[in-house]
C-alpha cells in the first residue's frame, strides 16, 4: 500500500482557516479514518493543539441522504440493504417471489409486534428510497422490558453536575467488553434500558447489548459525532457535525426526525418537558419542540456555540466562544443575565445550589449567583479550563490542559488538592461515592480518591482519554481516541 504524503504545513494552514473535514479529505485523498489519523500525528509531534481542531468553524456544513430499507415480511427499517431480515428471519428475495409482489407504496406490512411488546405510535417521516420510491415511514416505539434506566444525559442530570449513584468501582476487576469504531470515540456513553448508546467520529452512532457489548443498531450521519446523547420519552437525541439534531427510537433506531441548523453541533443536548436544548457553531441556542418536530425560539450570541446547556429551575445555563456565559429563560428564550470572561466559554456548566461553575479559556473557573449572575469567587488554573466541572459534597473538580485535576471548596474556591496527569484533560470528571474518575490525553482512565486526591487505580488504553466516562448499574462506560468504547465491571 502506497502511503499518501501531506504536506504538513499546507494541512495546518487548511485546519486553522476552517476548512470543513470533507473538503480537506478530497484535497488529500483521505478517508474519514485517514483523516482522523492526520490530526492525531500533527497533534503528537507538536505541530497543532487538539483545542485548535475542536474549535474550528467549518465553512459549510456536509450534508447526506439515508437510504431506508424495509423488509418486505414485517416491515423492519434497515439503513442498509439486507439479504435476511436480522428482525424476523425471512429471505426476502424468496419472500418476495412467494407474495408474487412487492408491497405498494404506502401500504407496506405492519410492524411485527412480539407477545411482551407494547408499542405507541410516533410521527413519520419520509425517506427517499434506492429507484427514487418515497416511502412513507411510520415506526413504532418498543417499550423494554429489561432493567435499567430509560432516560440519560450528559453528566449524568439536567443540571450537569457529573454526580451518579450507585457503588463505587474501588478497585479495577475487569474489562467486560469493549467495542471498536473506526473513529475516535470521544462522547460520553449513555447506559440504559436499550442498552449502551454512543457517537463515534466515524460518523455513525451506535446501540450496544449492556452485557455483551455487539452491536444491536446503529445511525450513519453526515459527518463525525462528538455530541453525547440525551435518552428521553424512549427517544435518543444526539446532533452531528453535518449541523443535524438527530432525534431516533431507543429501540431499533429507526428515525424520527432531524433538525437541521447552519452549523455543526458539537453541544450535547439536554431535554426538559419534550423540548430539546442544544448549541450549534451557527452562534445560536436552538430549542426544539420534540412533539411538534420544529424550533420553540432560537438565542442568538456573539459566537459559535460549543458549551452544552445546563437546566435548572426554568433557566437554560450555556456559554458561547464570545467569551460569555448565558442564563436564558428556557421556556421564552429569552436573555435573563450574561456574565462575561476575557476567554471562550466551551465547556458544560454545573448548577448546584444556586450557584453556577464555569470554566473559561482565560484559564479560570468561576462560581456565580445562578439568580443575578454575580461572580461569587474565581480559581486560577493553570492553563485554560478544557473539561466541565463536576460538584458533590461542598466540592467541586474540574480539569485543565496544565494536566492538572483540581479540587476546590464551593464557597470560597479554595484549593483542596490537585492531581496531576501526565497530558491535558478535556474528559469531565464523574463521581460516585468517594471516588471521582475521568481520563487524560495520556490515554488513562484514572479513579482518584475524592476527599484526598490520591490515585486509586487507572486503565491505560491505546489513545487519549477525551470521553467522560459514566457509571450506571456497576459498571464505568466510556471512550477512547483508539477508537473503543470500554465496559468495565
């Protein structure tokens, strides 16, 4: 095999000006995987930072159509063309000369319906099918019966605190499963009833078995996928760097709706009240009525938004590359307060007790009124604030691209310890029990003591750690740029 040679410099004069992922794939001849690993090697030989990639603002966003394929037996939706109905068994091509037909448009067979499964109607949408058919696509939604959570977001709550119950993994047993993407897999996981949900920045989106960790659906998108997924009303909600809101069945997969901004998304949204908020790099907070499938209002800020939005009490908590941290009335959408940093605000806020805490890139969190956004106090980091804050019991931990782990007191910010890595930590951490765990550009995962700040044990995996990993049932979900998702039990 041929090894394709970039100019280095060229490639780099192309990322910092903007240029979107698929045009720099056609100018280098690279696929999506090759391109991934053209940043990875100009980021480890010091040429560019991965901060620098992450904040670009492509110039236009990539779209793409999805092809939907329906078994002619029971009418499961597949987006690819299938031989044997992975739902029902059928052959279908010795199905179809059985029936002697194929189905007319519009009246395809129902879903087949087992004996333990109860279905609700959802809205259709349409699809153009291979031979230019339009297909008229109205799906079910199936209702588990399995233990475990129905709903997820990211860090864990709607006020984005990273704070999740259950035991505490004290010391590391074993990896139960881990699943390979052909992307960097730098979301955070979501572990419910359906099973362990996540984006890969191979551009697909993926469902897998809790126990086993195969594949049980996935969802190809227009471009990479760095957004984590709310999981609300059996509905998984995730955007996409190709500017779409995906909205999907937890069961199955199959598609509800997109919402389509004029940017990419890197912002993980959060649902309240069948209304999904979430930032896109078009400079807008976008509020998405999920029932009515269309926009409830729209805020505008000074910038591309990246900072995935925090909910407490009817307001909507965000930050913007202005510079500006926003409390927006959720139900309006209108500007209640902004409280402005002298750096981009990209990360995920925390809302505990009154009080917000953010990070900025002026290297500094900050603790302010969540009522009248008024500084309360603010920490010196020492270098820029790359993760989202994590708040439990009177502390909060935040990380920064000094490597550092910081905890401080939530009234005074006063330093409590630090724990150092050995790369930047733009993972956020999570905690439960006395433990708080998150990953580092080092490629671990580390497990930290909570009140003393010494390691309690770490996982060294193939690549950085940008993921957030989450805890659910026992076990610890998260991602690594090596592009698996790891279980651990």
């Amino acid at each position: 095999m041929n090894k394709v040679k970039i100019d280095a410099k060229q490639a780099i004069d192309d990322i910092r000006a903007g240029v979107t992922d698929p045009v720099l794939m056609e100018k280098y001849k690279l696929s999506a995987k090759g391109l991934e690993s053209l940043f990875k090697k100009l980021i480890e030989i010091g040429l560019i930072s991965r901060s620098e990639i992450d904040a670009r603002e492509p110039l236009s966003v990539q779209s793409v159509d999805i092809a939907i394929f329906r078994c002619p037996a029971c009418g499961m939706p597949q987006f690819a063309e299938f031989a044997e109905c992975p739902q029902c068994g059928v052959i279908v091509s010795k199905y179809r000369d059985k029936i002697g037909r194929a189905p007319e448009p519009g009246k395809e067979p129902p879903l087949a319906v087992g004996p333990q499964t109860k279905i609700a109607p959802t809205a259709g949408i349409d699809e153009k099918a291979p031979g230019g058919e339009q297909i008229r696509l109205e799906e079910t939604v199936a209702t588990p019966e399995a233990a475990g959570p129905r709903d997820h977001t990211f860090r864990g709550n709607l006020e984005r605190t990273g704070l999740f119950t259950g035991r505490a993994m004290t010391r590391l047993n074993e990896l139960k499963w881990k699943f390979k993407t052909e992307g960097w897999a730098c979301s955070s996981p979501a572990a419910v009833a359906w099973g362990v949900c996540f984006g890969s920045l191979d551009g697909n989106f993926y469902m897998v078995n809790r126990e086993t960790g195969l594949e049980q659906w996935k969802v190809v998108t227009g471009s990479s996928i760095y957004s984590s997924c709310t999981v609300a009303e059996a509905m998984v909600i995730f955007g996409s760097l190709d500017g779409r809101l995906y909205v999907v069945n937890a069961a199955g997969g199959s598609l509800r709706f997109k919402y389509e901004t004029a940017g990419p998304i890197y912002s993980s949204p959060v649902v309240l009240e069948k209304t999904a908020y979430f930032g896109s790099l078009d400079g807008y907070l976008h509020a998405v009525d999920l029932d009515l499938q269309k926009a409830k209002w729209k805020f505008r800020t000074g910038g591309p938004v990246y900072s995935s939005p925090s909910v407490s009490q009817g307001v909507v908590y965000f930050g913007g590359v202005d510079g500006y941290f926003y409390a927006v009335n959720a139900y309006t959408g209108r500007e209640i307060w902004k409280f402005g940093t002298k750096g981009p605000v990209t990360t995920t806020a925390a809302v505990s007790w009154n009080a917000v805490y953010l990070g900025s890139g002026d290297g500094n969190l900050y603790a302010v009124d969540a009522i009248n956004g008024r500084q309360a106090w603010s920490f010196p980091c020492g270098e820029k604030v790359t993760s989202s804050p994590a708040v439990a019991a009177a502390t909060v931990y935040v990380g920064s691209a000094d490597h550092s782990l910081y905890a401080l007191d939530t009234r005074f910010g006063r330093l409590k310890w630090r724990f150092e890595t050995g790369s930047a930590i733009y993972s956020s951490p999570s905690v439960a029990g006395d433990i708080v765990y998150f990953g580092s550009g080092d490629g671990n995962l580390y497990a930290v003591s909570a009140t003393k700040g010494t390691e309690v044990w770490k996982l060294k995996t193939g690549g950085p750690v940008y993921s957030s990993p989450t805890l659910a049932d026992g076990m610890i979900y998260f991602g690594s740029d090596d592009g698996y998702v790891y279980a651990l039990a």
